[in-house]
C-alpha cells in the first residue's frame, strides 16, 4: 500500500497537482526510528524471557547474514566478468539487507509480536557491518579516489550514529523491563498491533517515490544473480547452522523460523546509498532492490508453507 502511495505522490507531483511531497519525507522517517519504533520495540522486549545463551548466536547470525551475502555477490560478479563499477553495485545488493522494514513487517505478519526481539538481536551488529566493513568495500571498486577514513574515525561515527544510540537504548531498556517485576501493560499487544503497520506505511511511501522502473530489463543476470544470494544461498547456509547449534528447540522453533524469514530478506533500501557515494552503477543496485523486492511475493508463500510444515 504505502509503494503505491508513493508512486501516486510523483505521480500527482510530476502533473502539478502537489507540491515538495518529498520535503516531508525526512520528518516522517524520523517519526519511525525515533518515535514508534523504539515503542515497538521496547514493548516486545518487555514480554519476552531473553535469558537463553543460545539467543547471544543471533546477532552473529545477523552478521553472517550481511557477510556471506557480500561474499556470494563478489563471486556472481566475477562469472559474469563485470566491469569494478558493477562490483561494487553487487556487493552492496548481496550484503545490505532489509531486515528492519521488511524483516519486521513479515515476522511480526507471520509469527506475531513475540518474534519483534529476536528481529532486534538479529540486526543488533546490522549498522556496525555497514559501516566498517560494507562501505569501506564498495569504496574499493570506486572508479574515482574517495579520502580512506580511518578505523579510529569509523568507530567515532558508529558511536555518534542516533540511531546506533536508539538501538542501544531500546535493547537495554527493553531488556531491563523483561527482568524486571514490572508487568507489561494489556493494551501494550493492541497498541504494537496499531504501531508496526503504520510505521511500515510511512517508511514504505517514500519507497514508492523514488522507484526507477525503467532501468529493470538492463540488469536481468545480474537482479536474478541476486535472488540466488538472497533466497537461496544465504538462507541454506544461516538455517543449517542455527539448526546444528540447537536454535530450532528455542521457544518451539519460533526463533528458526524467525532466521528462516529474515534470511530471505532482498537488498536494503540504503544499498542505494554507496552506489551514489562512490559513483557506482546505481541503476545495477535501483534494480536488483526492485527486482528482488517484488519476487517476495513469490518467496514469502513458499516461506509460509515451509515454516507450516515445520
């Protein structure tokens, strides 16, 4: 719905019929990282017993998530003998990951408010990775010299981040919460019920305003090399190993099942972002992030009929 809102936004804009719609995008997206979300969060941590030892694995999941699917895209990238423009576009696809707005969204869809914290342990090394590993990579298939930062510099940055600070925050909130004696409020499930549509709405509207569809059939190999990393090799190598570390017994497979759907997860809405810094092939990662993006219709039945089976 909001992909739709937003394509109708440039549409009404591009006639004359409204005016700087995009200048109210910025407020709208703070509204979600810095209001509701913290909200949401903090709430689903409340409810849940994170005291297992097995839950401190997620996080490195979550890392291997991003790693692995940077390190399948370079592999794709060097078969298809791409130019170090279009590199840097795979790595960038294969590695940044959509867990916070689809990952949220579809677990909390699929397996309800409970799955919200092992979404937040699952991306809680997420921004750190982008920042000192994903962006310095994609910095190396620059065409032009970018000033290298150094590592002192980038963790300065990660610490200053407000919405590493939020993340931060939210989990030692939360989590304080959950041990403690205080007892959640009723209304706490209906208001999450009210707060996670809307906050997906409003992050998914500014989607839709930006979407380029017209450079999708330039880049069919490489979007489809894509959905091999994204739906296929990823999530066959995160499942096995939460499987043989013993995740799958943890709340009655629920947490599986949570790695299982943010495994599947297409490129992030930020993997954009470098592409544009270091003059990169933005419409190789504008597509792939459409591409892939739409085949979830296709993906998340099957995912559902798996986990139902399970």
């Amino acid at each position: 719905m909001g992909v739709f809102i937003g394509i109708a936004c440039k549409w009404a804009e591009s006639n004359n019929r409204v005016r700087n719609v995009n200048s109210i995008f910025p407020y709208s997206t703070k509204l979600v990282l810095f209001g509701l979300n913290p909200i949401i969060y903090i709430g689903a941590f409340w409810m849940i017993n994170i005291d297992d030892p097995k839950l401190a694995l997620l996080p490195v999941l979550g890392a291997l998530c991003i790693i692995l699917g940077g390190i399948f895209a370079i592999l794709f990238s060097k078969f298809l003998k791409l130019d170090n423009k279009k590199k840097g576009s795979m790595f960038v696809s294969g590695s940044f990951t959509n867990l916070g707005l689809f990952g949220t969204i579809f677990c909390f869809s699929f397996l309800g408010e409970a799955s919200l914290v092992y979404v937040a342990l699952f991306r809680l090394f997420e921004d750190f990775i982008y920042y000192t590993i994903g962006y310095p990579i994609a910095r190396t298939y620059a065409k032009t010299e970018h000033t290298k930062q150094k590592f002192h510099h980038i963790i300065l940055r990660i610490a200053k981040d407000p919405f590493i600070i939020v993340a931060v925050l939210v989990i030692a909130v939360g989590g304080t919460l959950s041990f403690s004696s205080i007892e959640r409020p009723e209304f706490y499930s209906m208001l999450n019920e009210l707060l996670v549509p809307m906050a997906t709405l409003l992050l998914m509207i500014p989607i839709g305003y930006h979407i380029k569809l017209e450079a999708i059939r330039k880049y069919i190999k490489e979007s489809m090399s894509i959905s091999c990393v994204k739906f296929v090799l990823v999530p066959i190598c995160l499942i096995s190993l939460a499987y043989f570390t013993g995740m799958g017994e943890l709340e009655n497979g629920l947490v599986l099942k949570a790695i299982l759907i943010l495994s599947v997860m297409p490129p992030a809405f930020v993997s954009v972002i470098p592409t544009q810094m270091y003059d990169l092939d933005i419409d190789l990662a504008n597509s792939s992030l459409i591409l892939n993006s739409g085949l979830l219709i296709i993906i998340l039945p099957i995912i559902h009929v798996i986990m139902n089976i399970s």
